[in-house]
C-alpha cells in the first residue's frame, strides 16, 4: 500500500498559567473579577457511577510500544466494516512486529507496515468501501452543541465520540479532532483497508472529514504517541529503519486476560455530568481566567476517562 496521507486533531490543554501576566490578564480596573467556577475537574470528582461507561472489550485495541500501551476505542456505528476489518487484522497478528512510520509536527503520527516493495500480506480484506461518512439514524444519542461550526451544520457527541451531521443529508462523521484514529488510504476510496492507522497530534485537520474513513479514538497513551521524534522525510515518514519505534503487539482487549486487560471507563457525553463538562470549558470561572470564552469549539470539549471506580 503506498505511503498514504492523514490528518489530525482533540485538544491541547495547555498549562499557560507561566504567560497569565503577559497575555490572559486583563487590565488592572477594567471590570469585575469573574465568579470562581466549577472546573472540569470539580465536575469529574462530583459525578456519580452512572456517568460513566466502560470501553467494550471488543472494540477496544491495546498497542504495546516500548514505552507502554496506547488503548484505542473503535467506533463501528460509524465505521462499521472499516472497524470488523481491523479487527480481523489485529486477531491475525498483522501489526505485531510492524512500526510507527511517521510522525509528521503538529499533524500525525501513523503506524504500519512501511515497506512497499515486499509488504506483509494478510488474510483480511484488501480494499473496504470508504465510510467518510454513515446514516445518521442508528449511530445513537446526539447531544448537539448550541454552538455554529465551519465545517458541519451540526456538531455534538454519541457515545463518548466527537460528531459532526448534516441533518439535511441524513449523515454523520467522526471528525478529525486531536487523539482521532483515521485509516490512511491512497487515492481511491476505497484502499483504506485499516492496516495503516493514525491519530491526529496537532490542532485539528477539519479539512479533511468526509475525505478519510475516521474509525475511533485512542483514549489512553497519547502522550506516548505525541513524543515521538518528527520524521525527517516528505510528510514526516522516517528515512531511515532505525528511527522508527517497534509495535510489540496490537491485541482486542477481549482477546487479553481480564487480569491484564486497562481498567478505563468513559463518561457519557448523554449524561448532565458530561453537560457541565462542557459548561465548565466554555465559561471558566474566576480569579485566574479574566475572560470567559462563552463558547466553545468541539474539538475543543474534553471527553474524560478514568480508571474505573
């Protein structure tokens, strides 16, 4: 499969608390200080067991790299056959041994096999029809945001999943949001088969929804994913084979020991708790923040997951 290209994109967080005097602070005098808020946090520790969802072992993948394991959540309401093919890749083993190929600034890191000369083959289905996007009706509960998007008519969560719809159409897509898992493709539609995945790392790559099959979302491990050295080549492949990180093994979490298995749980973006999360992001309170934003962009609404309780 030719090196194929991606995208990328969920949110950074930034810790800028160091810049607050040069850049955040209003004027000393120019109005009232803002209320102090509950922050996300507050509303992650106030929320209760119902809030909460645990990741489906069968449409859950664990990559063992060296420095540990990146848990990624599939999303087959919205991929249906792109996901049964990654599936049916993982449970033959295909990515065991393979690498991370590239990792391009502030857009993706992707993972696969980089030889196009000899590839690894595989019993699984070489071309799957593309699912840039699905009808909307089935996909599961739409919480939308009152908020107008550039990219969508519509934007809310389903299921844990940033989504964006076009009510008209009768369609809905994953978008490209940071931790996004997308299937590279070459330049016919239908070649992205799964055996090349990527998450977006940097601000996110809106442009290209609807034009590359989005599958999931890693929900654990992105810091292990973001650290990776930028690859020097064209799009930021890397040059040369040393400088790419092994995959020990990609495995179904149904298919791991449930000893072994990571113990995560997601909150219901259906939930009131997930309804104050985005309140808290959209309107932050006060001493530190001196303005609230009063809005709030999707790919800018965190998604919270912990450890089970």
């Amino acid at each position: 499969m030719k090196a194929a290209t991606t995208i990328h994109a969920i949110t950074g967080m930034a810790l800028v608390a160091v810049l607050a005097h040069d850049a955040g602070a209003a004027p000393a005098g120019s109005g009232k200080e803002l209320p102090p808020k509950p922050s996300v946090a507050d509303v992650v520790k106030a929320s209760k067991p119902g809030d909460w969802r645990p990741l489906d072992p069968e449409n859950t993948l664990y990559m063992e790299l060296p420095a540990g394991r990146v848990v990624m959540e599939l999303a087959p309401n919205f991929a249906p056959k792109t996901a049964a093919n990654i599936r049916a890749l993982v449970r033959e083993r295909y990515f065991d041994g393979l690498w991370i190929m590239r990792a391009q600034d502030g857009f993706v890191v992707q993972w696969g096999d980089p030889d196009e000369e000899t590839p690894r083959p595989f019993k699984a289905a070489r071309t799957v029809d593309a699912e840039f996007t699905v009808p909307a009706r089935g996909t599961g509960a739409f919480t939308q945001l009152k908020e107008r998007d550039v990219y969508a008519p519509q934007v809310g969560h389903i299921n844990g999943f940033p989504v964006a719809r076009d009510p008209k159409a009768g369609q809905t897509w994953l978008p490209h949001c940071y931790a996004m898992v997308g299937v590279a493709r070459d330049e016919a539609s239908n070649t992205g088969n799964g055996s090349q995945l990527y998450t977006v790392i940097g601000h996110a790559p809106r442009h290209l929804d609807r034009n590359i099959t989005v599958v999931g979302r890693i929900v654990s491990g992105m810091p292990l994913l973001t650290v990776m050295p930028r690859g020097t080549a064209a799009a930021g492949f890397y040059e040369k084979a040393e400088q790419r990180t092994p995959i020990a093994s990609v495995r179904l979490a149904a298919d791991v020991p449930p000893a072994e298995r990571s113990k995560l749980e997601v909150m219901r973006t259906e939930s009131a708790a997930f309804q104050a999360v985005i309140e808290a992001q959209r309107n932050r309170g006060g001493p530190w923040t001196k303005v609230a934003a009063g809005a709030i962009d999707l790919c800018n609404v965190p998604i919270p997951v912990r450890e089970q309780q």
